[in-house]
C-alpha cells in the first residue's frame, strides 16, 4: 500500500459492515448500489486484502474486515468531533439525533419532553424510532437507545435510566362483572391482554409467568398502547407500568402491593457517538427528567398531589 486509504471509503466500508447489504448501505449513503461495490472494490485493491465475504445472504466481515473496523470507527467519531467543533456546537447542539426506545415510551415520556429542548437548540432534530423491538446499535440504526438488555459487548457508554415496576391494571366496569381479586390465586379466573408471545422485545416481557399458572390471553398485541386501551375497554387485565396508564380513571390498579414485576431501564450509546454534544444533551435530558419523575415509574406519591393513581381494595 503505497498511499493512505481516503476516509470517504472508509465511510462506506463502515456503512456496508453496518448494513450488511450494498442496497442497505446505499439507502443510508443516498448514492447508487454500484457506486458502493465500487468504493469496497478499490479500498480493498488499495488494502491488497479481502475485506467482506461475498454471498446471496449479504456482506460480511472477514478477519481483515474485523481489524480494520475499530479503526475506521475512531476515525469516524474524529470526523464527528471536528465538525461539530468547527460548527460552532458548543454553544449550541445541532445536527440530528436518532433515538431508539419502546413505544409507549417514546410517546407518553419522550415526545412531550422534547419540545422545550428542540426550541431550546434550533438547529437540532431528533428522529424517534418507535419499533417492535429494541433499536440495532451495533450497526447504527439508532445514535442511542432506551433498552431492558443493555449490550455485554462492544463498545458503549451504558447508564441506568430507570428501575420501574409493571403492575397490574383492569377496567372497573370489567373488575365489576368478574369475581372478585382478593390474592393473586384469584388471578386465574381472569382473562388477560398481553404482549405477542413469540414477538417479545425482551425475556423480561415474560412477567405473566411469574402468575405461577398459564394466564388465559384474550388479546395480545407486539404494542403496549394497543395493550392499554383493550384493556380500558374491559377486554381483561393488562401489565403495564405506570407511565403507560392514562391517568383518567378508565384503569385502576389489582394488587398494587402484593404483585408486580419489576424491571431496570437502561440507557445506551455506542462510545464514540456518546462524545457528541447533540448526543450528549438528549441523554442528559432523559437522565434529568427521569431521576426526578420517580413516580412515573413506580406507585409512589406524587409531590403536591393528594393521591396516587386508582387502586382496587
């Protein structure tokens, strides 16, 4: 190798190892599937190796590809750094953010608390990827991403954002037409709304096992707004932690002190994204206002309000 590779082909070989695909590499590069195969082609003639395995299923990394990765990343994340600096983004964030986190939520929590930070940082746009399963970080499909299974390799700055607890809630013209729920053996009389069993995010979806019998699902669903709302309408008991729960009075809390299942939230970013100021300023927001919303995410009482949300006797 007689001259240094140029970043824009390190640029694309870090978005085909990312993608797997030339076509999917393309769609984020905006440029011509041929144009891609080109770049590789010539950054592994200038590399005199191999850098991906080629075969119908995609693009995947050989051994070479592998160490050159690392690499390509930390120039990527100088990249970054540069142009924000040069940017003026000291002062103030700019660029855009892709967050990946559950659905209900990114709209109950994350949508409303962004609207003071994008009118405070005109030149900063989020992306919220609402998906049926937690956000890819490893091939960056997300710059951050709430999670119940933080990644246990790689490279990422991991933070705790929450420990919350699932509850059990029923509508109370359906509590009113089924026996009573004294304990939670009375459960089993009980028709319940869950999530899909073989599309679940995380194991830690699985809290209808720890009822100690096969609970009868009437409805499930890969969402847990859908969840909430069957089961506002009296189709059965639903677990949802209290964030979740619109507090008008259509759901009201079923042993809310003998069970629950309580989970960790966590907050994670690959580390070199992690040292952008517009990455750094949505993490601190969601850790700010989290730690100081306890009750959004446990049964406590809320300061300066009378009483917590309805519960059953």
């Amino acid at each position: 190798m007689n001259t240094l590779p140029e970043w824009t082909d390190l640029r694309f070989f870090l978005e085909v190892a990312r993608a797997g695909t030339l076509s999917g590499a393309s769609r984020r590069l905006v440029v011509e599937h041929t144009t891609v195969a080109r770049r590789i082609d010539r950054l592994e003639t200038q590399l005199g190796t191999t850098l991906f395995d080629r075969s119908r299923g995609g693009y995947q990394l050989t051994e070479m590809g592998e160490t050159l990765l690392p690499h390509a990343e930390a120039m990527e994340a100088a990249a970054l750094t540069a142009q924000e600096q040069l940017g003026g983004s000291q002062v103030s964030a700019h660029g855009v953010v892709r967050l990946g986190m559950p659905e209900v939520f990114g709209t109950r929590i994350v949508a409303p608390l962004l609207v003071d930070l994008l009118q405070s940082h005109p030149d900063l746009s989020v992306e919220m990827l609402l998906l049926p399963r937690f956000a890819n970080l490893a091939n960056r499909e997300a710059d951050l991403g709430v999670m119940l299974d933080p990644p246990d390799t790689g490279r990422y700055t991991v933070a705790r954002l929450a420990n919350f607890r699932y509850y059990l809630y029923g509508a109370p013209e359906y509590l009113a037409r089924h026996p009573p729920i004294r304990e939670k053996a009375d459960l089993a009389q009980h028709d319940f709304v869950d999530y899909v069993q073989d599309r679940l995010l995380s194991r830690d979806l699985n809290y209808l096992d720890e009822l100690g019998f096969k609970p009868r699902r009437r409805l499930c669903s890969t969402g847990m707004l859908a969840q909430c709302e069957a089961a506002a309408l009296g189709l059965g008991l639903v677990m949802a932690p209290p964030y979740a729960v619109p507090n008008d009075g259509r759901l009201v809390t079923v042993l809310q002190d003998s069970f629950y299942a309580a989970r960790t939230m966590w907050l994670v970013a690959p580390t070199d994204l992690f040292r952008l100021q517009r990455v750094r300023v949505v993490w601190d927001l969601l850790r700010e206002f989290v730690e100081q919303r306890p009750w959004l995410f446990q049964h406590i009482k809320e300061p300066n309000k009378p009483a917590s949300r309805g519960k059953t006797k």
